[in-house]
C-alpha cells in the first residue's frame, strides 16, 4: 500500500511539475488560452519561444522594430509592455523618445502622441524622469549623398508642394536625421520597420540602403523582415521581400559596375547639384561628383562657388587636396589669416585641421577637391563662417 500511495503522489507531482512548467511558459494574456488557445500556442511556442530566440537580431534591436511597427500601426494597447521588454533589453529611455518622434513624420502624429501617453505610464511606474535632449554632437551626414537627396527633391517634389519639399530637405533631413538621440543605424532601421509596418515598400529602397550604408548587414534587414510578420501581418512583409531583395541584388552589382582595368569617365558637369544649404554659405554647385570603388577609398567631385560663397568649418579624418581650376579664392586654417588662391594652384589640408574655403568676395571660384574616406566618412562638418568671420578673416 506504501509503494502504491508512493507512485501516486509521485505521479501527482510529475503532473503539477508539468502544468506548471505550461503555466511558466505561457506568455499571451490569460484570455487568449480561453478564447483562441492556438493563438496561445503561437505566442508562447513560436513568437516567444523561437522568434524572439533567434540569434539574428538582437534582442535590442528586436524591441526596436517591434515597438516601431506597433507605434506605426497605432497599437497603443501593446505599447506599454513592449516600451518595457525593450528598456530591459538595453534600450535608453532617450532612445525610446526619438524612435517615438521619428516615427511622428514617418506614420503621422496621433500615433505618437499616443505612444507618448503609453510610454509615461511606463517611464512613471519605472520612476524615469522626464528626458532631456542629448548633449552630444549632431550627425553628420554625408554631403554629397545630401545634395543629390535635395536635388532629387526639388526637381520632383518642389514643383508641385513647395512647402513639402521645403520641410522635407530643411527640417526631416536638415534637422531630424541629425539628431544625435538615436544612432544613425537605428533611426534607418526604426523607419524601415515602419515603412514594412504601414505597408509603405516603394519607400524602402532608399531607406534599406541608408539602414545598410548605417551598418545594418544584409542578414539583420532579412531577419527584420521575418520578425515584423508576427507584428505587421504576413501580406505586408511579403510585399517588402521583392522590394529588399532588389535592394540586395543592386549593392552587390554595385562594386562591379566598373571592373579595376576598367577607365570610368564622368563628364565635365555631370550630375550638377546645389551643395546642402546647412553645409555651405551663398550659391554653390558640385558637379561630377565620383566615389572610387574598393579598396580604393578616394572620391571628389568639381564644386563652383559664387563670388562670397563658402563651405563651413570642417575637417577631414585623411586630410584632402583641392586644385584651383578658375577664378580667385580664399582659404583659411582656423587661427591663421585667409590664404589666397589663383587657378592652378594646388592646396593640401592636412588630416583633423579645422578649416573652411570658398570664392573670394568680388571673385567667383572653382576648385577640383579630392579626399580620402576614413571608416566611411570622409568629412565632419561643423558651424557655418559667419559673415563676420568671413569680412576680418578676408580684410589684408
């Protein structure tokens, strides 16, 4: 009788040991295991059990695009639990705030207005204070990939929404996409996400190559695809895997474009652009603009300032060469007098020296730069020449 009442308080407990184990897994609301039990074993099994376990993505990067398709797609009653999984997977509170304001210009402002009310009661039960801006140094983006997106900008967009074009290329990218908030690899994924989310792909291109360009590998973008299924739905993620692949299939083409024992051209004025207006002072052209292909790191194009035009202060990490082609400039390393310069004259900027160059003040100027890309980037820019600075620095 023993050995019987034994095996059965055994088995008793096997059996509790089992259903708790369940009820350790279980992971959706109680009410779905009531109403749609295999929606509970999807949740519990793939979603939370594999998905989110998959090595692909982080799992920082997971909450990133999750709470981005939810923010988007205007799930304010998932927000707050999702604001929490990624506070503990690594995510900052401040993070949290400019992926909400990001996605304000990308699925419109009530979604994150409401997300911002969902996401207090969290910070609030979390005891987060109220986030400031980031103290840091804004992001510099590439100005010459700039001035081709304004370009693209004014000659398609302008025409026919002045004002959109107007707000796009001085307060999206001119303000926005600076903000040092969020990383720029981050801010591109977080508007991917959305952009799959809201059923957006024909807006993917650009930003998938801006998200990779950023630091985002191939094989991230295709898992972001397979996680944003679960949150978005399997038709809109289908739609954004030709638009990806195609993605793929032209940045691998890409360095073959020209073979090495090929010679390239660019015509004289090609691909004429006005430089990015936060970047230069006065009207300025950049023409011809190259970008050598690896190992090479070297690129330069032809750029055209109007008499009392200049660059802004900057540095370049591998220091850059400029060849006057016409007219009369100035250049000035910060702390020196203005140097002038005459066509044919060669000019060497040493790597991380502060400076700034441009037309003289009665005398329009061209001038061929070149400059080698170190980690990517091959400029920092920083403030503008005031008109001040300009006036002494020019006075002999």
């Amino acid at each position: 009788m023993k050995n019987i009442a034994a095996s059965i308080a055994m088995s008793a407990l096997a059996t509790t040991g089992v259903e708790a184990q369940e009820e350790r897994r279980r992971i959706a609301p109680p009410a779905v295991y009531d109403v749609a039990p295999g929606l509970g074993h999807f949740t519990d099994e793939i979603l939370f059990g594999e998905v989110w376990e998959r090595k692909e993505l982080a799992p920082r990067d997971r909450s990133l695009v999750t709470v981005s398709a939810i923010v988007s797609t205007g799930k304010t009653a998932q927000i707050g639990a999702h604001v929490g999984r990624a506070l503990d997977n690594g995510m900052a509170p401040q993070e949290i705030g400019e992926l909400i304001t990001q996605l304000a210009f990308y699925s419109g402002w009530p979604n994150a207005i409401s997300a911002v009310e969902e996401t207090k009661k969290v910070f609030d039960a979390r005891q987060i204070g109220p986030v400031g801006n980031s103290g840091a140094a804004r992001v510099e983006l590439e100005a010459a990939a700039e001035a081709a997106r304004s370009e693209t900008v004014n000659t398609t967009i302008a025409p026919t929404a002045a004002a959109l074009a107007d707000l796009t290329n001085r307060v999206l990218f001119g303000d926005l996409w600076q903000r040092p908030d969020l990383s720029a690899r981050d801010r591109s994924l977080v508007t991917m996400s959305a952009l799959i989310a809201i059923g957006q792909p024909e807006q993917l291109p650009f930003h998938a190559n801006r998200a990779m360009d950023n630091g985002l590998t191939a094989g991230e973008a295709s898992e972001v695809l397979s996680h944003i299924a679960f949150y978005a739905g399997w038709p809109r993620a289908m739609s954004a895997v030709p638009v990806l692949k195609q993605v793929f299939a032209n940045r691998k083409e890409k360095p073959m474009t020209t073979s090495q024992s090929d010679i390239k051209i660019t015509p004289a004025g090609s691909s004429a652009t006005p430089g990015p207006e936060q970047y230069f002072t006065g009207k300025v052209e950049i023409s011809g603009l190259y970008q050598t292909d690896a190992p090479a790191r070297v690129g330069g194009a032809t750029v055209s300032f109007s008499a009392g035009a200049r660059t802004a202060w900057h540095t370049h990490p591998l220091g850059q060469t400029l060849f006057i082609v016409s007219g009369r400039g100035w250049v000035q390393k910060e702390g020196e007098a203005v140097q002038q310069v005459d066509p044919g004259d060669v000019v060497w900027i040493p790597p991380n020296v502060r400076h700034w160059h441009g037309a003289s003040s009665n005398e329009a100027m061209a001038h061929f730069a070149v400059a080698e890309a170190l980690n990517g980037s091959s400029v920092t820019w920083m403030e503008k020449v005031s008109d001040e600075e300009y006036e002494k620095g020019s006075a002999r």
